[in-house]
C-alpha cells in the first residue's frame, strides 16, 4: 500500500486517531489538541483520506447549524500508525546513550 508522506505534523495528527481508533474526531477538535492551525490540518486531513487512511462523513448536528466534517482512522490507517509507531519505538530503543562517565 501506497502511504503520504509522515511528516511530523502528520504523526501528530495520527496520534490523536490512534488514542480511540474508532472515535469521529472534528478538525476543530483535533486543531486544538495538536496545536495545529487549519491551514496545516485540513490538507493533512484530506491527504490521509485520499490514500485512505481515514473515512470521513458529514454530520448534522441542530437545525440553522451547518454540517460539520468528521474523521476516524480506518482499519488500515490504524495498522499503519500502529507499525509506524512500534518503528520508531524500536528506534529509539537501538539507540545507545552517549557516554557520560569520564572527564571532557
């Protein structure tokens, strides 16, 4: 499977998914936990969906009140955090600390 680029603010965003992988999350929401600005989310967002990675729908929520965009992972967004993130666990593991003992 062809994956987007994970940029940093991608792996931020997906982070907040993985949390509750079946949970709808708002953009709003999601731009207030990860400290993103719309401008850097929505395309995000879009570009995750377009390979599939999140299913998005529109909800209704009161009379007068605009639909509002909602997003969750999908089951194939939710193995790829879940591989991407025991990836770089297993990163930081290999890594060995630096040498602190001794004189500079």
């Amino acid at each position: 499977m062809k994956t987007p680029r994970l940029s940093p603010q991608t792996l931020r965003v997906l982070e907040r998914f993985i949390q509750q992988p079946a949970a709808w999350r708002y953009g709003y929401e999601l731009s207030r936990e990860t400290g993103l600005k719309s401008g850097t989310l929505y395309p995000i967002l879009m570009r995750l969906a377009k390979y599939s990675l999140l299913e998005t729908k529109w909800v209704t929520t009161e009379d007068g009140v605009p639909p509002r965009h909602t997003y969750r992972l999908t089951p194939s967004g939710a193995e790829l955090v879940r591989a991407k993130f025991a990836e770089s666990r297993a990163t930081l593991k290999s890594r060995r600390p630096a040498f602190s003992g001794g004189r500079a």
